[in-house]
C-alpha cells in the first residue's frame, strides 16, 4: 500500500455487530490509500478480532486492532487512534454508523485542492438513519438530513449545539498539533468542543452542498451497548455541556469583567418577558382558553 492519505480511527467496546458493519462501511470506499486503527475499549478481545477477520485479506493489513485491558472513555480512545496512526487526515469513525462509498475519496480530494489548503476540515452533510436492532439485524425506520437548513457549519451556530458528529467530519491532522489533542476529562460532548477550537480558527464548508455522505444510526428504543449514547446519556450531554458553557464564561469574566455577561443576561430576559406579555394579550384578543395561555408560558419557561 502507499502512504496513507486519510487515517480512521473506530472506538467500540463490546459490539461486535456494529463493528462488523462500520468495517464493511470502511472497505467499501472508492479510496483504497486509507489507514484504520480499531481501539476496543476493554472489550472482549477475541470478538473484535474475529469481526477484523472478516475483512477482506487484500486490505486487512490496512487495519490494525489497539486492545486495551480497562476502559479508558471515548476520548482517550480517539487520542489513542490518532497517536497510532500517521496519515495526514483523520476521520472518527463510531462503530455504529457508516458513510457513502465515495465520502472519503471526496472528502480527501477537497483537502488536497490548493484552494482549500487554508481550510482546517471539511464537513459533509449528514443523513440521520433511524434504526431499531431486531434480533441478529438492523431495521430501518425511516432518514432524515441532519440540519438541513443550514448552508455551512458555522462558529455562531454551534455555539448553541453541535451541528456535525465525527462520521462527517475529516480534518488535518496538524489541527491537533495547534488545538491539543480531544479534551479526556470529558465523557461525552467531547467532539463538540473539539469542533468549537475548530471553527474558531477559521470556517469550514459542506462538502457536497445538500448530498449527505455520511450515516448517523440512531435507535431511540435500544439501551446497553445498543443505545447511543446522545440519547442513553442525555442528562450527562446536559451536565457537560453546562459545565463548559461555565467554564468559558469564568474565562471571559477573569479576562473582560462581568459586564457584558451581566447586560446581556437582562437584556435577553427582558426580550423574553415582552414576548410572552404580547402572546398574553393576543390569547385574551382572541378568546383564546386559559390552558393555552398556561401551555405558552410554560414552554417560555424552559
């Protein structure tokens, strides 16, 4: 094989079905100069090496296997990836979702091209597959597009929540040579503060417009090791996610004082109690019942 071009990086622990999928997904691409590091997080050894046997002989030494004995998180396991590989893109690949056979190859052609070379990324529209597991097999249920609305995954945009997830996303490796490596003390949400330090260095584009080339699986029926973890683990992305809106804000106080933070904080406030006074009245304009009125106020309230 030649030098690779584009390295993936798949973390699983005890899913040995997904896994054999996501390999599947990775040995389908029209790009053949790819790398992939499987981490298994203390996961049973013998099953995710019997799902690398099922690759096929002519691209299984592209695939090597990092057991390690103790779980570690999901972001150690993804530093553990990239410290492993050398390829000068990287792609998270979670072991439960997959990608167009073409997403690589285009994604890597993009980085290439000497218009982009200032581009740290580049993001592909992502096709949420809703899914539900069914004895030994997948069911799916229905798709949708990701953030459809959106025209390029912004700084401003993302600052109220992650608009893209690792299976979209490939970037230069020399990213964490400037940013530092996925923030460990983390559990979850980790992708989002590394796509936070991204973005804040410069913009990124969609790769194909509307085309999605990457597949986010979800199964909101499944828990365990079947679940996904934006959804098993909801109150946790809650928990983080405040927890470094706080730590950022101490930093801009340390650095600016409180006095931006304090103005805005009663200005937005004030907005929103004006909004719900006007939708008050409309409601007693119209004759509307007490209950509607009782039902808007509590959605306000949120």
């Amino acid at each position: 094989m030649t030098e690779p071009r584009v390295a993936i990086v798949v973390r699983t622990k005890d899913r040995p079905r997904f896994l054999d999928r996501a390999l599947r997904s990775i040995t389908a691409q029209t790009l053949s100069d790819w790398e992939c590091v499987v981490v298994n997080d203390g996961g049973d050894p013998a099953a995710v090496d019997a799902m690398v046997a099922r690759v096929p002989e002519k691209l299984r030494e592209q695939v090597r296997v990092l057991h390690r004995q103790e779980s570690h998180g999901r972001w150690a396991s993804a530093n553990a990836g990239v410290l492993t590989t050398t390829a000068p893109y990287l792609v998270l690949h979670d072991d439960d979702d997959t990608w167009h056979p073409s997403f690589l190859e285009r994604a890597a052609d993009y980085l290439d091209s000497e218009k982009n070379d200032k581009r740290g990324g580049v993001v592909s529209k992502i096709e949420i597959v809703w899914e539900r597991v069914e004895g030994g097999d997948y069911v799916e249920l229905g798709r949708e597009v990701f953030q459809q609305h959106l025209t390029a995954p912004t700084l401003g945009d993302t600052m109220l929540h992650n608009r893209f997830v690792p299976i979209g996303f490939v970037y230069r490796r020399a990213l964490h040579d400037e940013l530092g490596l996925y923030d460990e003390r983390l559990p979850v949400v980790g992708d989002w503060n590394f796509a936070l330090k991204v973005l804040t260095q410069g913009a990124l584009e969609y790769l194909d417009g509307d085309k999605p080339l990457a597949y986010w699986h979800q199964r909101p029926a499944s828990a365990g090791s079947d679940g996904n973890s934006v959804i098993s683990s909801n109150d946790e992305h809650a928990k983080i996610d405040a927890q470094l809106r706080d730590e950022a804000l101490r930093d801009w106080v340390a650095k600016n004082g409180p006095g931006l933070p304090l103005y805005l904080t009663k200005f937005i406030d004030e907005r929103l109690v004006e909004m719900e006074d006007r939708i008050r009245t409309d409601i007693e304009r119209y004759s509307l019942p007490e209950r509607a009125l009782r039902v808007l106020k509590s959605k306000f309230r949120k």
